[in-house]
C-alpha cells in the first residue's frame, strides 16, 4: 500500500475518484501476496500492482465497474478461471481480490 500513497496523495488533491483493489486471499502459488494493492481512477490511471502484471488489465476493468456502480466486489483468478488464463494468470496458484471505491 506504501508504494501507492504519493499517487493517491496527488489523485485526492486533484479531486479524482479512485478504486482500491488489494489481494486479500491467496491459494498455492501467486504473483503477490495479501495486502499488495492497485489504485484505478475514473480516467484509467494506476498506481500499483496486484499481480506483477498478469491480471492488472482484467482488475482495472472491475475497478472500473465498481467506480461506475459504487458497489464493493471481491473477486477471483486463477489458473482454471478461463479470463484468469487469458490475461496471463499461469502460476498455478488463485489470487482473491477485494475491491472498493476510496472514500476520501
């Protein structure tokens, strides 16, 4: 969460609207480990990593639903997850996300 606050600093001042993704579970093998977060703002700007890459793109689209909708979602990929497979999710392991607007 540290390597995001300068970002989200900036994004607060600037009056932007943004979704926090932060893995909250993690079955066998993942990219990263629980508490690793991504900052997605109304306009698609990121800050962070959830994944190393593999599923970023997949989490900003949730991000940006929920941004859209105002409604909180967890959700999940994994290697047997078709979309987890597509965007690159090939560790073996299934990453839990938990996703919410920020409330400055």
């Amino acid at each position: 969460m540290r390597e995001i606050l300068k970002d989200l600093e900036r994004w607060r001042r600037q009056g932007r609207r943004v979704a926090i993704a932060r893995v909250v579970d993690l079955e066998g093998s993942g990219p990263r480990l629980p508490g690793a977060s991504m900052a997605v703002t109304e306009d698609g700007q990121v800050a962070g990593s959830v994944s190393g890459g593999c599923v970023e793109g997949a989490v900003v689209v949730e991000a940006l639903e929920v941004l859209a909708t105002g409604d909180r979602r967890m959700v999940t990929f994994g290697y047997s997850d078709d979309e987890a497979f597509a965007v690159g999710l090939t560790c073996g392991g299934t990453i839990h996300l938990f996703i919410e607007p920020l409330d400055w």
